[in-house]
C-alpha cells in the first residue's frame, strides 16, 4: 500500500487539484468550517459550541475517550446527524442541512460497512454506480483504486476472503472513488491489531499526503493520533479543549485533559503557601514544590488547592540528592529496555511517580531506596476545579 499511485492517477489528481482551486476562493485556512456546533441525544448533551477549522490538505485527528463527542462531531459532518445548533461549511458553502450524498463526502468506518453478497470490485465502484457513472469508466476507476491500495487482482472476491486490514483498504478504496475532496475516518483501525493498526496508520497517512485529500480522522488512540496527523483537535465531555499540532500540545497542553490525552503524566494535588509576587510555591504531601515564573496567575493565591503534573522524562531517579525538589522514595521497578529505563517509585508519604530516562546510565534496581526529583521549569499546573493551564 505504500507504492505512489500510476502515473495516470496522478495525471487526474493533478487536474482535478487543479479544476478545484480554479472555480473556489475559499482560503485553505478554512476549507472546513465547524461553527458553534452543539448536539442532544434526548436530554444528554454531546456537544457544546464547538467551533473549528481545518486547512485544505490538512490532516485533523478527533482525539478523546468515549464519550467525548468526537464521533458525533465526525457524524454530523458527514450529514448523518444534523447538529441541534450551528453550522458546517465546505469549501465557504453551507452543507449544514445537505444530505450525506450531496456534500462529497468520503467515509470510511470502523466495521467497514462493506457489501458482504458483492465482490471487491462492486463494493469500491458502488459509489460511483450510485452517480451513474458509464460502466467502462467504473471499471477503471477501480482497478486504479485496487492498485492504489495494494489489492490488484483481488477485485472478484468478496469481502469474506479478505483480511480484516484487506477489508479497511477495500473500504477506504471505495471512499476514495469518486475524488472526494473531504474524507472522514470513524476509528478505522479499531479493531485491528497493534502491528496491523500502525502499518495501516501509516500507509493511510502517506497516502493521504500523496493524493493532498483534506483529512479529519476519529481516534482514541494517541500514538496513532500523535503520528499521523498535521493537527490535533482534543475532545473533552462534547466540548473543544485544544486544537494544536501534536509536539505543542505535548509540550504545552492549555488544560489538564489535554495534558492527559497526550502522553504520560504524572499527577498530583497541592496547596499554594507563597504569596502574590513571590515564587510560586506548592506544598505536596511529601513537601514543598516550586515554580519560578514571570506571571503569577490570580488564581495561584495562598491557600488555594492546584493540581501539579510532570511527564516522565522530567522525573529524574539517582541514589544522590539532586536538586530542591528531591523525595526519599523507593524503587518498585525498574524496566530495562533498548536504549532507555523506565522507573515506578514511591515516595515516603505514598506519592507513586512514573521516570523515563534514555541510556543505561542510572545504577538504579528494584527495591533501592532512591531520591526522586524534576527540575522546577518542568512542573505544570493547573485550576483544581477548571482544568485550566496556570503555569
């Protein structure tokens, strides 16, 4: 799947590229508009204002857990839920109320959706069927689509003899039939194994760039979402917490939630002791943290409670004192991999933290008693009730 596509696709990928941004003026910046979006099931709520854009060629990943509305957001795009509030726009055209068969839409979903009584060859030319396509041009339509996805020669079966990751390439051939200029991935890779859900992630995400198709792809997965997309949009409780590309939200999350959906965290509870103007200083169970920073947020007063975090290649793990910062803790494992350590200790007063460290250099063990630290510039934190980014 990871071949470029026949001269010939690319000939009519060029010129329908081409045709495309002749005959619209829409700026790239917002080739899809997503404005104050809110949606009911009942009396749940699933979605709260959300308001997003998405570039032309853009690759967009809804990352979130279940229930989080990344799905029904992804729904009401594709015309198969009509939102309650807002508006959607493709290419600055209002397809808010268009049915799903009016908006170009390609959509690949999790179980596939594939026709199990027709062959490989009906089910990715089914599309263009629908359109009234003259058969001749159907069928070579789709022996460029099976070879673009690596399936030449598997247009006779039916979707029984394939393999499930055979089965997504088929589904996701037939979304690209008929040129969409908008394609919607609904977890594809859900069910799928690790090794085959990460050869798919980037054959897709290679192909996506390839054809230059505007993407936005539903996912609970991080490492998945974290590789193949040019930005991440972090769904939390139906509502929009942060749309960043994946290195800033990593580094910079504007909230907790998003601090959690990307990477590992370490998290812990504290009391502001400082004052107004000083440096910001926490207290844990296990003492006293602190924070030098140029801005001293309102809500960092005396006595308020904050939720801390650090990831864990910030923790550092040593038999020596460190820095300020530093616990007595004990070492509950220590995971020897190629090229890096992973740690899980714990502190005198139960705080348990998770230390990733690169090299072999740490002469740390299980069982050893160890002090356990992080510089100051790399501890976040965060409104205890909000969630939101303080420092």
């Amino acid at each position: 799947m990871g071949r470029s596509p026949s001269p010939r696709i690319r000939m009519q990928l060029r010129s329908s590229s081409m045709s495309n941004e002749a005959s619209h003026s829409v700026d790239d910046q917002a080739f899809v508009e997503i404005s104050n979006v809110t949606h009911y099931y009942g009396d749940v709520r699933a979605l709260r204002d959300v308001s997003l854009g998405v570039a032309r060629g853009e690759f967009l990943s809804l990352l979130g857990p279940s229930g989080s509305g990344k799905t029904t957001l992804l729904r009401i795009l594709a015309g198969i839920e009509l939102p309650r509030a807002g508006a959607v726009r493709i290419r600055g055209r209002d397809v808010t109320l268009l049915p799903p068969e009016a908006r170009g839409i390609g959509v690949v979903f999790q179980n596939y959706a594939l026709f199990p009584h027709m062959s490989v060859s009906a089910n990715i030319g089914y599309p263009l069927q629908v359109r009234r396509l003259p058969k001749a041009q159907i069928r070579t339509r789709v022996d460029e689509l099976l070879d673009l996805v690596d399936l030449t020669g598997y247009g006779p079966r039916r979707p029984s003899e394939l393999s499930g990751g055979q089965q997504q390439r088929v589904a996701l051939a037939r979304a690209l039939a008929f040129h969409p200029e908008l394609l919607l991935l609904d977890e594809p890779f859900g069910a799928l194994d690790r090794r085959l859900r990460e050869q798919l992630g980037l054959a897709v995400r290679l192909l996506q760039r390839e054809l230059g198709v505007t993407t936005i792809f539903v996912t609970h997965d991080q490492d998945e979402a974290f590789t193949m997309s040019t930005r991440i949009a972090v769904m939390h409780e139906g509502e929009l917490m942060q749309i960043a590309e994946p290195t800033t939200i990593y580094r910079t999350p504007s909230d907790i939630h998003s601090a959690r959906t990307i990477g590992t965290l370490n998290e812990f509870q504290g009391t502001v002791i400082s004052e107004p103007g000083e440096r910001v200083s926490i207290r844990i169970t296990d003492g006293s943290v602190h924070r030098d920073t140029r801005t001293h947020p309102a809500e960092l007063r005396r006595g308020a409670s904050v939720s801390c975090a650090v990831r864990p290649e910030h923790v550092r793990v040593s038999h020596e004192r460190m820095g300020e910062s530093d616990f007595t803790s004990t070492v509950l494992a220590a995971i020897e991999g190629g090229g890096w350590r992973r740690f899980q200790v714990k502190t005198a007063q139960g705080l348990v933290l998770m230390s990733t460290a690169s090299g072999r250099s740490s002469a740390v063990y299980d069982g050893d008693d160890a002090y356990v630290g992080f510089a100051d510039n790399t501890l976040m934190m965060f409104d205890a009730e909000s969630g939101s980014r303080l420092i």
